[in-house]
C-alpha cells in the first residue's frame, strides 16, 4: 500500500511538472509569436530606382550648399504599393538610404502629385546618376 501511494504521488508530481513544462512552452511560444512580428517589421526594405538628381545648386550660403535631393520610385513593380503608401502615411520621415555599401541618413517625402514618387532630401556629397538603384530602408513605424 505504501508503494501505491507513492507511487500516485509520483503520477501526480510527474502531472504537474508536465503541465508546468507545457505552460512554460505555451508562454515561450506566445512571446516569440507576438515578439517576432515586431522585431521582423521594425524597417522596410525597398529598392528604389533614381529618376532625378539635384544639380550643383549655384548659391552663396555655405550652410545650404550640402543640401541635395533624388527624385525616386520603385525599382520593381510588385514594391509599388508598399512604397505608396508607405509615402501615403509617413512622408517627411527619417530614412536610412544605401548607395554602393555605404548607409546614409535623409529624409523622404512624398511628391502629392507624382503617384509612387519620393523625395529624397539629404546633406552628403554622393555621387549618382539616374536609373541608379538605392536602397531604401523604410521605419515601418517612425513615428
């Protein structure tokens, strides 16, 4: 009788580790699942092709000479919609922008009567020419 009793303390005592265990996998997998959207969606990343590049502006104010600009859009069409309306939603925002490995800072707005245009406003001597590819990496939410 002694051997069954313990022995039921040990089916029960095995119950509730497994329980715990399970709870303890349950939650593990709830957190991953509503961490793991955020994390994958903190930026959007778009390759946007050059269409226009400010030229060498003829002023006399040095703190207005860094300033440039692109005028771009999507590179591939099935970016079309995520760009518009990520321009839609978030235009005058920051954006982080690669060209030819190198990461800059700027920032993107939107041109109101141009569909899927941006304007892209920064202060770094870069050298592109148009149909140039640069890499968009968009905060998916910057504000």
């Amino acid at each position: 009788m002694i051997s069954s009793s313990s022995f039921s303390c040990q089916i029960n005592l095995g119950k509730a580790r497994k329980y715990c265990v399970l709870r303890l996998i349950v939650g593990v997998l709830l957190l991953s699942a509503w961490a793991t959207p955020a994390l994958a969606q903190d930026t959007i990343q778009l390759p946007c092709e050059v269409l226009e590049v400010s030229p060498n502006f003829q002023i006399d104010s040095s703190a207005l000479k860094p300033i440039h600009y692109l005028l771009i859009h999507h590179a591939n069409a099935s970016d079309r919609v995520t760009l518009s309306k990520w321009l839609k939603t978030n235009s005058g925002s920051q954006v982080t922008f690669v060209i030819k490995d190198k990461k800059y800072k700027g920032v993107l707005c939107r041109m109101a009567h141009c569909f899927g245009r941006g304007l892209l406003i920064f202060a770094a001597p870069i050298k592109v020419k148009p149909r140039d590819i640069v890499e968009l990496i968009l905060p998916f939410s910057p504000r």
